[in-house]
C-alpha cells in the first residue's frame, strides 16, 4: 500500500491474472490459518488487499465472518468487491475503520511497501480490538524491521517466523494481550 506502486485498470486486470495462478496456495493457506484463529462472526481486514484473492478464500471458507478490505488502488478494490465484502480505497495509515473495530487484520505481500511504518502500526492498533490479532505475510527477504520494532512497541508479543524452511515468506504475527 505504498505510495509507489499504482495499479490501474489493465495492470490490475494483469496482477490479478498473475495473483490466481501464482499464489492460490499462498492464500489458500493463508485463509486456512485465518479461519482457524477467529471466532464466529469475527471482523477481519486485509490490508493491501489488491484483487482480494485472500477474501474471496475466507468468504469461500467462513461466510459467517464480517470480511473488509483496503487497497490504494480504485481498480484493485474493484476486482476485490463482492457481495458481503466491503472494499475501500485506503491507505494503512488512514483506515476508515472506527477505533476497536476489528478482530483480526492481515496483510500479504503488501507491508515491504509501506512507506511509514510506524504510522502503519498506530493506525493498525488503533482498529484492532481489544485482544486482537495483527498477522503480517511478507516477503522473507523483505525488510520489515522497523515494522516490527513499531509493533513491539505496543505489544510485547511480536513474532517473526517464516512459513517453511524453505519458504520465501515469512509472517510477523502480534500475539497476546495489546497495550
């Protein structure tokens, strides 16, 4: 969600292509862990949802959770719309979500991109409820250092872990009780 990368019509359309032929086990498994780790009816947020691969996966596997997604792009968030899937043309460090709203909010290949990461972190907790959750996939080779320092600062529990050890990815997950 950085402020480089623009996707328009046709390089949204070429993304997409790419994103459902490349990465549909990324997702995949990245909706498995999801729903695994939320509750009925949860609201979760994917930051940087491009095409909305990701949520389309979870509404495919949990259609009882409240799906939400944010994308700089106006032509992403339109492949990412569909019924029951609300989609805004956002940036991370100003989501027009309330304070405490969301249960979970994940990102994928997107954070490597953001331009403030502290200001990514604030805005993040400041949706996030309670005892939520904040799960990060990335780029293992990614630096995303400063992102996580940003986050340790609100909560102790911020893990770096990659996927497999052969895995390109790796996700930052904060875990336990937020500040």
């Amino acid at each position: 969600m950085g402020t480089q990368i623009r996707f328009d019509r046709r390089a949204s359309a070429a993304y997409d292509r790419r994103a459902t032929r490349l990465l549909r086990g990324f997702y995949r498994r990245v909706a498995g862990e999801v729903a695994a780790v939320t509750g009925p009816g949860a609201a979760v947020l994917d930051v940087g949802t491009g095409p909305g691969r990701l949520l389309h996966e979870l509404a495919a596997r949990r259609p009882d959770l409240r799906l939400a997604g944010a994308d700089l792009s106006p032509d992403m968030a339109a492949l990412a719309r569909r019924p029951g899937i609300r989609v805004e043309v956002a940036d991370v460090a100003r989501l027009p979500w309330p304070d405490d709203s969301l249960d979970l909010i994940v990102s994928t290949l997107s954070a490597h991109e953001w331009p403030d990461p502290g200001a990514a972190a604030a805005e993040l907790f400041r949706v996030l409820r309670p005892g939520g959750r904040i799960v990060i996939h990335d780029f293992r080779f990614a630096r995303l250092g400063r992102l996580r320092d940003a986050l340790s600062k609100t909560t102790a529990g911020v893990r770096r872990e990659p996927h497999h050890p052969l895995s390109i990815y790796t996700r930052i997950q904060t875990v336990g009780s937020l500040a």
